[in-house]
C-alpha cells in the first residue's frame, strides 16, 4: 500500500498540533529548549523541526514561541533581529534575566511534572 500525500500532510498537522499544544502549556517566566519541547511533544528528538517550524509562525500569533531556546539555554534568534530583539524584549518582561545571549535554564528552565502512575 502506497501512501498517500494526505497521509503526509495529516501526520504533519498531527505533529504541528502536538508541538503546540505542548508550547501553549509553558508558563510564564519559564523557557524551554528545542529539543526539550520535541521530547515533552511525544515527537521524539526533533529539536531542528521545531525550530524551524516555530519559525514559520504567523506573526500574531499567541503561541509563548520566545519561551523556547536553544540547548543550555542559548538565544537562537540573531541580537539586532526584529525577531530576537522581540524574544529578548518579551523575556525580560516576564522577569527572566537574559545574559550574554543566555539564559540560565537552572533557574528558569521549565519543568513540568512527571505524571506519576
């Protein structure tokens, strides 16, 4: 059996939404990496796919999408960039202190709580 183009396109849609509603969940104050998003995602480890499609966000979008960072909490988005000056500008807001381009995920890092069985 041959799969279909919109099997493709339903998977990435489930992908997407998954991804989303994990991002939706972050709280305020808190950040987490690319990779972190993708495992907490059920996505696996998928930290360039998040990227790049958090990256194609529409720009009104209510998504926390300055929450996310990269690994050890680096500011992925370029200093001077509409963009990264926005990620900046929005972590600072909610009180999450931003240092030579990094933030210090031991202090800020979100951890939601592992569901216990």
């Amino acid at each position: 059996m041959t799969e279909q183009p919109h099997d493709r396109d339903s998977e990435a849609q489930i992908r997407r939404t998954a991804l989303y509603s994990t991002l939706a969940q972050v709280p305020e104050g808190k950040v987490v990496s690319y990779g972190q998003l993708a495992e907490l995602a059920g996505l696996g480890r998928a930290a360039r796919w998040v990227g790049r499609t958090l990256s194609q966000l529409p720009g009104d979008t209510k998504l926390p999408w300055h929450r996310v960072l990269g690994a050890g909490g680096r500011i992925s988005l370029p200093v001077g960039s509409p963009s990264g000056d926005e990620q900046r500008a929005r972590l600072r807001m909610e009180g999450i202190t931003v240092l030579n381009n990094r933030v210090d995920i031991q202090r800020h890092g979100w951890r939601p709580v592992e569901h216990s069985g």
